[in-house]
C-alpha cells in the first residue's frame, strides 16, 4: 500500500512536531504500507526523517502564498497522488481536497474552530474570530468527507462530533506522544519555609501569549499571593502575539515593574524547552480551549507539580494529579497556587501521580496506532 501525506499547510508549530516524530516513530510496512510520499514545503521536509520507504516532495504550488497552495491542493494534489500511484490519503492539517479518488483519513488538531465562545476571545470583530468560522467550514466538510477520522482526546471528539453531526466516517482516538527529553524523575519538595522573596517557589508557565491562554489572569493571582506574604514567582515563556501580548506586558509593567516576581522570557525553540521544565519548582496552566494540551504533557513528563485550568480535555488529562483552577478568575487560581505551594507533601503526591499518567504518551505507540488505522481504512473502503 502507497501512503500519501498532505503536509501542504503545515508550516510550523505543532504540526510540524507531530508529522517529523510520527515519522521518525514509524515502522509502516508493519500495517501493510510499503511506501510514504509527503507533501510538504522545503521548510517542514527538512524537520523529517530520512528513510528508503520516505519521499518528499515541495512542488512549486506547496511552496507559494496560502490562495495559490489552497488552489494547488485542491486541483493538482489529486493528479500527482494518481501519477506516482497513491492508495490512501492522509491529511494531518485538517482539511481534505474537493475531489480525490482514494480513500481519505484526516484528524482534528484545533479545537479553537469548535469553541466559538473561545474564539470571541479575540475581539467579536476580529480577523482571528473570522479565521477560526472560515476553519470551522472548510474542516467540517473536510472531517465530513473523510473515511477515517482520528481524534487526540476524547473531549475533542464529542465537541467536533456535536457539529457534525451523524458521520460515516470510521474514528480513532490516538494521543499525540512526548518527547524523551522532557522526561524527569519527580524532584524532593522543599517545605515552603525554604523559600522567601529573595528566593521565591518559581512556577513555570509556557504558552504563546494569546488571550485563551490567561497569562493576565495568572499574573494577577501571583500578584494577589505576594500581597499575602506567599514568597512565589511565576516565569513565562512564550512568544508575543498581536494586542494580547501587548496587555500582558503592560500588566506586568503594572504588577511588578521591578520583574521581581512576575518574569516574562519571551518566546524560545522548541527544542530548549526542557531545560526550563527541569529547573521549575512547579508548573501552571492556565488554556481554557486546547485539543490534547501538549505542554501540559511535557510538564507531567518532567515530574512537576501542577496547578491546571480545569477546562476543556484538562482533566481528562490530568486526572487527579493536579490542583484545578477557573481561568478566567484571578482570585481562583490563586488559591489553587496556595494550596499546591504551601503543602511539599501534596506537591511530591501530585508530582509523582502526574509522572505516571504521562507514560501512556508514546510516539511509538501513536505512530503505530495511525498506521494501523490508516490501514484499517483503506481495507475497509476496498470491501
């Protein structure tokens, strides 16, 4: 069997992470596939394994602007899968070409489309809230189209499906995996007396600045423990991103002009980051809208205590090794914050529950779960 991947709009972030460590991971003729061909601009092919059973490809039409790259999926990706003999489709980025003749498997990866409420965050006017309606159009006959359908986590799935409607597409629920080098073994918890202003409990919190995230809100919380005599501080990593980022730094200008306790890094590689979960005292997130919460698994990886939004797949996630909180409500998280800080016993208890809940991410297991279930797909479309 001939694999095609369409990686055409997959650019950066994410989907770039997910497509080069499914690969990376894969062993496909063990599902029956002989042969992968991916198509993909230059930029993401160079993030992808080089294997005999691998080719990539960047035609011209994948490497232009979005309208010619959107027109080229939909009336060339068609032609070339038929020329180098393709038997099944998969589209990683969500969205599918109107017409193609094999059998078709794509999956949901933005969850920001499927939540409105979540997308007005950004202005009712905005571009990003038109965007994310545009994306709920084209992914929704895409996902409607499709033969095979693959969720991250179980609250995806019933959201998407609760605006789709009944489908007759075959579904699958495979987690994204981790990464080894964010794994750690759970640190000794200090007692919060050997702690103090000078040396404060550092929680970390990485995410791009964008108002689903609520760092305003999670800065405010630090400000309110501080007042209270709570030696905490809270350092964020993440890129700017449009008025959003502009506020947040704003507020923390307002809250701690002396970046005592409220530490702003900016945004930083990927491949850095889990130098910055292995020296955090603990970790918080705050998103009230994601699919399956990377960072969240990388931080369970890393053995570190959690103060977690309870929104969205969170707890699906999580479980009952973290100390939830409301996002939206600075005087919630915290009192989440409190709770995990003052107590090095519930903080060695979570760390240690959260650890284990992250072994069932495995890039070898989601490559094989994919494989197979494309596979599946093909065979079933043949009978």
């Amino acid at each position: 069997m001939h694999l095609a991947i369409d990686a055409s709009n997959i650019r950066h972030g994410g989907g770039v992470t997910h497509l080069s460590q499914l690969l990376s991971a894969a062993s496909p003729s063990d599902s029956g596939i002989h042969h992968v061909t991916v198509w993909a601009c230059a930029e993401t092919a160079a993030h992808l394994p080089a294997y005999p059973w691998l080719t990539k490809l960047s035609p011209a039409w994948v490497e232009a602007g979005m309208f010619k790259r959107m027109l080229g999926q939909q009336l060339l990706l068609g032609r070339e899968m038929a020329h180098r003999g393709c038997e099944v489709l998969f589209s990683p980025g969500g969205t599918v070409p109107f017409y193609v003749e094999i059998p078709v498997v794509t999956m949901s990866q933005n969850m920001l489309p499927f939540e409105p409420e979540e997308a007005k965050r950004f202005g009712r006017w905005s571009w990003m809230r038109l965007k994310m309606w545009l994306l709920r159009q084209s992914q929704g006959r895409s996902f409607k189209k499709a033969d095979g359908l693959i969720f991250l986590t179980q609250y995806a799935q019933n959201v998407v499906c609760r605006w789709l409607g009944q489908g007759q597409a075959l579904q699958a629920l495979i987690p994204h995996g981790i990464e080894p080098r964010f794994s750690a073994d759970p640190k000794f918890q200090c007692s919060i007396d050997d702690y103090s202003f000078e040396k404060p409990f550092t929680l970390l919190y990485i995410s791009i600045l964008m108002p689903y995230k609520h760092q305003i809100e999670v800065a405010r919380a630090a400000s309110l423990l501080r007042q209270t005599g709570c030696p905490v501080r809270v350092k964020f990593i993440g890129a700017n991103w449009g008025r959003y980022g502009r506020q947040f730094r704003d507020m923390l200008r307002q809250l701690d002009s002396g970046e005592k306790f409220l530490i702003w890094l900016g945004g930083m590689p990927f491949f850095a980051l889990h130098s910055e979960y292995h020296n955090a005292d603990a970790f918080i997130f705050a998103s009230s809208c994601e699919n399956l919460p990377n960072i969240l698994i990388e931080a369970m990886s890393a053995g570190l205590p959690i103060a977690c939004s309870k929104s969205g797949p969170m707890p699906e996630v999580l479980g009952n090794a973290g100390v939830y909180f409301d996002p939206l409500q600075p005087e919630d998280i915290a009192e989440a914050m409190r709770t995990l800080v003052i107590s090095a016993d519930l903080r060695g208890r979570l760390a240690a529950q959260s650890k284990e809940l992250s072994r069932a991410y495995s890039w070898q297991r989601c490559a094989k779960d994919t494989f197979e279930f494309i596979a599946a797909v093909a065979v079933s479309r043949r009978i």
